[in-house]
C-alpha cells in the first residue's frame, strides 16, 4: 500500500500555485500528494487491510488485486516514457516479480484498463501511489515471512522487491525538483488519485 497516512476526508478542487509566494514557503509536494490523496488512500487500506496474508488464499486474492492495478500502471508509465524521468525503471518496475509470486500461487493476474498517463506531472502523481507502496509493502512482508504457510512465504518477491535500494527517497528527489514547474495542484493529485482508483477497482473485483 502506499505512503502510510491516516487522514480526513480532502476535497480537491482545481487550485492554483501561488507564486507570489517565495519558493521556500510552499507545500512540498510530498506533503500536497500525500494529504490530497489520505482519504484514498484510508478507504483502500480498510479493504486490503480485511484480508489474510497468512492464508493462501488471502496472500494471493491481495497479490491479484495488485496484479490488477500495478501492471497495467506499468506499461502506462512506459509509454509516457517513464525511462526518461526514472533512468532506472527496469529496475524499479515489479511487474515481473507480481507474475512471479502469481505463478507460484496459481493465481491469476488481471489487469484493468489503466487511465491515460501523457505528461511529467501525470507520471509524477501516479509513482507517487506506487513507489509510495515499497513502505507498506516492507512492513507486510514481516508478516508474511512469519506465516506457518511455505507456499505463502516463499513468494514474496513483489514485497520484497527493491529491498535496501533508494528508490523511495531517489523518487522524492525527482519529484521535488519540477516543483516549480507545477502550475495547477490537480495535475499532479489527479493521476495520483486515478491510480488509488485504479487499486480499490481492483479490490472490488470478484
């Protein structure tokens, strides 16, 4: 799951960036994501959070209802040439180690029809849902690694992906450095939120 946050309702409306303002006294945009994106992110935790890891068949409905949000997601991102932005992507994507685990699982991956990712701030709002899912992603695996299922935890490699690499605070880094190009907040929150979207979809498939 993404960047932990517990929050309250936000409604977002088309806000301007206020330039007037010295670049020093405006919102990060981590903190704008991550409080525009709280009440999401609050709802798809609840329903993931119902599940069971530590049965077969609760590890693999969650790594289906990932399968089914990230994958496609992924080949967005590539399209809109996230190469570029991110030069190590083949190292960050986790399609392959979602198949991976699945494969191990029997489980079958799905994959939903990802919204249009076409600019810098699309790209940077949706890895915002996605790199942000490493941090919950490192707490879960404990969990699951200490299950009484064999099967369950020895397909962890989507959990444990990108163990003991930067990626999250590298994301940071580049997300913050086009802060000043930002001209309207919704840019960027909206294909944040479309991707939360993408994932409570998915965890309402049956």
């Amino acid at each position: 799951m993404p960047e932990i946050a517990i929050p309250t309702p936000h409604i977002i409306d088309r806000r301007r960036i206020d330039r007037s303002r010295p670049a020093s006294q405006r919102t990060a945009l981590r903190s704008l994501l991550r409080d525009a994106t709280a009440a999401d992110h609050a709802r798809l935790d609840a329903r993931i959070g119902a599940l069971d890891l530590c049965t077969l068949a609760g590890y693999r409905r969650f790594l289906e209802i990932n399968a089914a949000a990230v994958l496609p997601l992924e080949q967005s991102l590539l399209a809109a040439g996230v190469r570029e932005l991110l030069p190590d992507w083949d190292d960050r994507s986790r399609t392959g180690a979602l198949l991976a685990d699945l494969a191990g699982l029997r489980g079958v991956p799905r994959r939903l029809d990802a919204p249009d990712i076409s600019d810098l701030f699309a790209m940077l709002g949706t890895l915002y849902v996605l790199e942000g899912s490493r941090l919950g992603a490192a707490y879960l695996i404990r969990t699951v690694r200490q299950c009484g299922d064999p099967v369950v935890s020895r397909n962890t490699a989507f959990l444990g992906h990108g163990a003991g690499r930067p990626f999250w605070p590298e994301y940071l880094t580049v997300l913050e450095r086009h802060a000043g190009e930002l001209l309207d907040e919704d840019d960027l929150v909206g294909p944040a939120r479309c991707a939360f979207d993408l994932f409570a979809q998915a965890a309402a498939l049956s």
